[in-house]
C-alpha cells in the first residue's frame, strides 16, 4: 500500500508498469527465439538424416554391384573379399586419422555456429 502511494506521488507506477511490461515481452521475444531455433535445428537434423541414409543405400548398393562384377572376373568370394577389404582399409585410415579429422570437423563446426 505504502509502495503503491509513493509510486504515485513521484508519477512512477507508470514507468514501473512499462518496464514490466517490456520485461515480460522481452522475456516472450526471447522464448519465441529459442523455439525458432530449435525448429530450424531439428529440421535440418531431419534433412541431414534422410541424406546420410540415402547416400548410405547407394553406398551399400554400389558396393554390392561392384563386388558382383570384381566376382564375374575373379570369383564370386573374391569380390566381395576385395570391396570388403577396400572398407577395411578405409577404417584403418579413418583410425589412424581420427583425431585430426575430429579437430577440423569440430573447428568446421565451430564457424558454422559462430555465424549464426
């Protein structure tokens, strides 16, 4: 009662209520933001799930045709032995390297959130 009187007589309860309320729509503008991001997050999460596993079946499909013509040639196990081996190779270098590779995708990773 004493607080809203004082604020009366010094004409303040209508600069107290105009920084509520901008407090509070700040507030909203901010949430409003974050769901923003969020959406944008996992549509993108979204996108990039549906391209790795339609790159990954054409990976898996043109593995399997190729070892099917390295078999024509060679011998059906042979072929697949080879693409087999080609991946195993991979991971090794994927192995070897990882911790470099990990460093620049996290220094990639790091721009991209630094310009939005």
């Amino acid at each position: 009662m004493w607080k809203e009187s004082i604020l009366k007589l010094l004409k303040l309860d209508g600069l107290v209520g105009n920084l509520t309320g901008y407090i509070e729509t700040r507030v909203e503008l901010v949430k409003l933001e974050i769901k923003e991001d969020i959406a944008k997050a996992v549509a993108r999460l979204t996108v990039l799930v549906a391209v790795l596993a339609v790159v990954s079946l054409f990976i898996l499909f043109f593995s399997v045709s190729i070892a099917l013509l390295i078999g024509e040639y060679l011998g059906f196990f042979e072929g697949f032995a080879i693409v087999a081996g080609f991946y195993l190779l991979l991971a090794i270098i994927f192995v070897a390297l990882r911790s470099s590779v990990s460093e620049a995708l996290e220094k990639k990773l790091l721009e991209k959130i630094g310009e939005q």
